[in-house]
C-alpha cells in the first residue's frame, strides 16, 4: 500500500490503462493458446472425454499426406504472394508518391480494399471467376476463360492468389509511401549532380533508404500469405480436390467439423513455430541487408 500511495498520478493512470489490456491479452489470447498446447497432447475429438496421448501427434503430422499437401500449398502461395505484392505495391507507391493531381484522393480509393473484409471480397470475386468471366468467355469464343479457374485443380490457387494479392495491396502500398517520404529532397538533389538518373536514382538512391520499411512489408505480408484463411472460406473451401486446402483452413475444417481437435492443435502449434520461424529468419537477413546498404 505504501508503494502504492508513493506512486504518482501519471504511474497510476498508466496501470490503470495496461491492466485491463493485459487481462484481457491474457484472457483472450494467452490462455487459449496454452490451452490449445494442451490439447495438442491428448486425442481430444472437441467434445467429450480425452486422454493424454504424449507426443503421437505430432509424430502423426509428419506422416500425413494431407497436412503435406497443404503445407506445399500455404508455402507455395505464401512465396508468389510476397513477390508480388510488394513488387507491385512499390511500384504503385512510387507512383502515388510522385507530382500527380488528385495524390490524395486516389491513395484514397487505393486504400479501399484493406478496408473491405476478406470474405465480403472473396465471395465477390468468387461471383466474377464463377459467373461473369466464363460468361465473356464464351460471348467472345475465348476457351479458355469459358470455364471458372475455381474449378480447375492445377489453376484454382491462382484465382485465390489474385484476391489475396489484390487486396494486400493496399496496406503495403501506405507503409512503403510513407517510407518514400521519409527519404530527404537534398539526397536527389546530390544524385542529379552525380548523374543519377530513372533506374540508378531509384537503385541506388531510394530503395537502400527505404529498406526498413522492405522488411516490414516482407515480414508482415509472408506473415499474413502464411496464415490465409478468408479467401480460402469464400473461393474454393480448400478445393478442387483439396488442391488449395491452406494449413489455417485445414486446422478450423479438420479441428471444428472433423473430430480432429487434438490433431490439429498439434498442427496448430507446429505452424506457429514455423510462422516465428519464417519471421524470425527474415528479420535476420534483411537487418544485415540493411546494414550492408
């Protein structure tokens, strides 16, 4: 209590603020997950009784060719994911960034599809790749849009490539805007007077003083691409043939609906470890980078 009555109204009220978040951090947060650690070791089916089953499975995880498949897929998705959209969110931004009219309103409409949800997005494309685009296909006698690309086994991961690219677009494009206008006038200034000029202004002027927000964007879009599940829910549902089945939708499909709640808290666990793994590695690497630039 003495503590306490020592203690000034700034420390007071800063208590008062972070409390309530830690409890509720904990409660909603931090307790499921030591609990889903829990259950990762018993064969918990969702409901019922269980018993503890040590560490089969785990052992089981590596073992199951479906879990494989969508592990492939989510890494697959996550690489040509990353790629693109931070190519193409750069690009956009340096556009955005330059002495165009309207700068403003236009980051403005850019900003749009961040703001839409996932799944509102998805089932919309869903509607465009379903209905609308065999429909011109097939006006213009054009084969091979005459069919949904949702419906074919080797191409349905790029129609869910296209809606999660799309949309993450958007907020990369902010962040690396932001970056541009940190970057100094005085330091194009000098690279005119060396010669710098189109790509070289751009290689070796902007991108190394942009690089720490390079790596937020790798890391937070490889993070999110890892983690798709909202596109996967309103396209394809992991199909056809499970050939865009994603480790987050075969964790809720296989652990809510399928009586594998034990297994998949098991996967759950071992794709959390993979994601810090992912993040951790990039983090690494790309500090270097910068520092090198």
């Amino acid at each position: 209590m003495k503590k306490l009555k020592a203690m000034t109204n700034r420390e007071k009220t800063y208590l008062v603020i972070i409390i309530p978040v830690v409890i509720l951090f904990f409660t909603f947060n931090t307790l499921p997950m030591l609990k889903g650690m829990i259950y990762s070791f018993t064969n918990y089916k969702g409901y019922g009784s269980y018993d503890f089953v040590g560490f089969r499975n785990y052992a089981d995880l590596f073992t199951d060719s479906r879990v494989g498949k969508s592990y492939l897929f989510t890494f697959k998705y996550a690489i040509a994911g990353t790629i693109l959209v931070n190519v193409l969110s750069l690009i956009m931004a340096l556009g955005l960034n330059s002495r165009i009219k309207f700068k403003s309103t236009l980051r403005g409409i850019y900003f749009v599809p961040n703001i839409l949800g996932g799944l509102v997005i998805g089932y919309i494309f869903s509607f465009i790749f379903t209905y609308i685009i065999p429909a011109v296909g097939t006006a213009l006698n054009i084969s091979w849009i005459q069919n949904s690309i949702l419906a074919d086994e080797r191409y349905a991961w790029i129609g869910v490539l296209i809606v999660g690219v799309w949309q993450a677009i958007a907020m990369n494009t902010i962040i690396y805007i932001s970056g541009l206008q940190t970057v100094p006038e005085d330091v194009y200034e000098a690279g005119m007077i060396d010669g710098a000029c189109g790509w070289q202004k751009f290689w070796k002027l902007t991108f190394p003083l942009v690089m720490p927000f390079v790596t937020i964007n790798l890391v937070l879009s490889t993070k999110n691409f890892l983690m798709v599940f909202d596109q996967i829910m309103s396209l394809t549902k992991g199909g056809p043939a499970q050939s865009t089945e994603s480790i987050s939708y075969l964790i809720y499909k296989n652990g809510m609906d399928g009586g594998q709640f034990g297994f998949q808290s098991a996967n759950a666990v071992i794709f959390f470890i993979v994601i810090v793994a992912f993040s951790v590695f990039q983090t690494t690497v790309l500090n270097k980078k910068e520092e090198q630039l």
